[in-house]
C-alpha cells in the first residue's frame, strides 16, 4: 500500500472520529472534498474488519483496538432491514411481539394490548437470511407451543428452512418461581430455537484434535452442548457461562413488559458469537441485549419502533458501557 493510500485510510479514521458516530459514506467524503468518493469507498472495503466495521448499508464506524464492543440503536421498525448489507451480521438474537391475544391472557397476566404485535411471514425470513453471514446463527425467543400457536410455530421452521435457515435446536427458558395461570395449563418457560444459515460455523471446540495435534481447533456447531434449559447451572468449556440463573426483572425495573434478563442474553451470545463480532437484534424492547453485548465484548445493532423506549434504552446502556465502549444512537 502507497503512502498516499496509508494516510487517505487514517484520515477516514479522523472524520470518524470528529463526527462521533457511525456515518454514511456521503458524509464522509463531505469531509473529505480533494478524494473522489469511489476513492474513499475503496480505501473503506480495503479495510473492512480492520479498521472499520460495515453496520448498515453505506454505513460505517471506526473500530480502534481499544474499542471491542459497542452498541447502536436505532428507531425504526425490525422487519425493514434494508438498509443492513448483505451478509453483514454475525448472528441474529431477537423476540419479535407475536401476535396470540388469547395466550397471553389469564388469572395473573394480560399484556398491555398497546404494542404492535404481528405474525412472521416468509419474506421476513428471507430478510434474516439476507443479512447474516453464512454459517451463522438466527435465536429466535418464542413462546411455549400451546392449543393457540402450535400451527404458527411449526410455520416458523417452515418459512426459515425454506429461506435456508436451519433447525439447529430448541431449549427452554425457565423463568423461576414465575408461574402465569394461561390457556389450559400453568406455564413458566418461552422457548429458545435455534436456526443456521446452512451449515454452522465452527465454533465448538474440537478436544480430539486439540489433544492429537495441539492448538485451537473448532467444528461445526454452537460454542459448547446446548443446555437442557436456561435456568440449570451448566458445566461446559464457555468462558464465565456456566452457572448462570436467568431469572426475569421485577416489574418495577422493567422498560418493556416482554424483556429478557441480561443474563439469558449474555449466554446466548457466547454460544453463537465470537468476541468483536457483531450481533442483531431487529426488536430491541428493553435493550438488554445491547448490555449483555457490552459486558461480553461484541458490538450490538438494536432497532426498536417505540420513542419511549428508544430513550430509556440509551439511559439503560450508557450506565452499563465503559470507557472503551460506546453507545450510538442513529435516525432512522
């Protein structure tokens, strides 16, 4: 690489750093008026994964060595991913609001009916397909299959396989000591299920070949055995993983009446991304996985429709963020 080259990268790296956000490719050569912008495009490409991490269609932000992880928050709605480049996420972790009015009312529970709720269908996972990488993983958070939703959540494995997502597995989450009295038996789980992208990458460490051949090697599959629920403390080579109890958050400190403990998020997370590694949630609600994101060292996207919630969510992420860590917040 010429010197000219070398020096046009790191003045990129500048007009990030002034403008303090992730910014568009017109925005950056508005910056910079004596290179052409398929200049700056091209010396952008060049260094992609290194100096600059593609977010969004056109959209790019400056990755130091100090900065590892990090979140950006968008308000928009989940299902238009449009502006997401093609194979361009790590993994998909998200909870969309299904609609099913009559399961979620009971004795002890009725769901606040203000929130858009909706049913997937296939275009929305040719979307999720669109913009994951090959190999990685789609976590789809679901609720327990009653005499209301069964038909929708065998369509779900459908429309994903048809996309060619996967079925990889389906584990439990247990909310402890919660119990809601709906439909025709008491409940206390959602269902975790997870899909690939065609084959998994290899992301599960290979003792046979480690201790044959020493080294790191890695197969296909998730990080580690897939527990049998995630509330059960856990044994497994995942590092500060095991033994976590993902209990749900009181009422009163709750953004969104669906979110997720931080804790489920983070061992999720671990068994489906690598550090650095960037991971999408389309329907952010609470924003915790953006926290368990920053507090496991990758780089999250949220998207949440709701102004209410967007705001708390930056609250809620600028307490937990570090030094090195930031916290962006683009317009739709």
């Amino acid at each position: 690489m010429s010197a000219n080259e070398k020096a046009l990268k790191y003045r990129i790296v500048s007009v990030l750093k002034n403008i303090g956000r992730p910014a568009s490719i017109k925005e950056i050569s508005g910056e910079i008026s004596d290179k052409p912008v398929t200049t700056i495009r091209g010396r952008i490409n060049e260094n992609v994964n290194k100096l600059f991490k593609r977010v969004a269609r056109g959209v790019y932000w400056f990755v130091s060595e100090e900065e590892t992880s990090g979140v950006m928050l968008l308000e928009g709605n989940g299902l238009d991913m449009s502006y997401i480049e093609d194979e361009s996420v790590d993994a998909i972790i998200t909870d969309h609001p299904w609609l099913d009015p009559k399961s979620n009312k009971g004795t002890n529970r009725k769901f606040d009916n203000s929130y858009d709720t909706f049913l997937y269908k296939l275009e929305d996972f040719k979307e999720k397909a669109r913009v994951l990488k090959n190999g990685s993983f789609l976590v789809e958070i679901l609720p327990a299959e009653n005499e209301n939703n069964y038909k929708y959540l065998y369509k779900i494995k459908e429309m994903a396989e048809e996309c060619g997502l996967l079925y990889y597995a389906k584990v439990p989450w247990r909310k402890g000591n919660l119990i809601f009295n709906t439909g025709r038996k008491s409940k206390n789980t959602e269902d975790i299920m997870f899909f690939t992208k065609g084959k998994a990458r290899a992301l599960r460490p290979d003792q046979s070949k480690r201790k044959r051949l020493g080294g790191e090697h890695y197969m296909s599959g998730a990080a580690g055995m897939l527990p049998t629920d995630f509330e059960t403390e856990m044994e497994m080579d995942l590092k500060e993983v095991s033994e976590i109890d993902a209990q749900p958050a009181s009422n009163r400190n709750k953004i969104h009446q669906a979110e997720k403990p931080i804790e489920l998020y983070q061992q999720i997370i671990n068994f489906v991304t690598k550090p650095g590694e960037i991971v999408l949630d389309q329907f952010a609600g609470s924003g915790n996985l953006g926290a368990a994101a920053l507090l496991t060292n990758r780089f999250a996207f949220l998207i949440e429709k709701l102004n209410e919630n967007v705001q708390k969510i930056c609250k809620r992420l600028n307490h937990f963020a570090k030094k090195d860590q930031v916290v962006y917040q683009l317009n739709a």
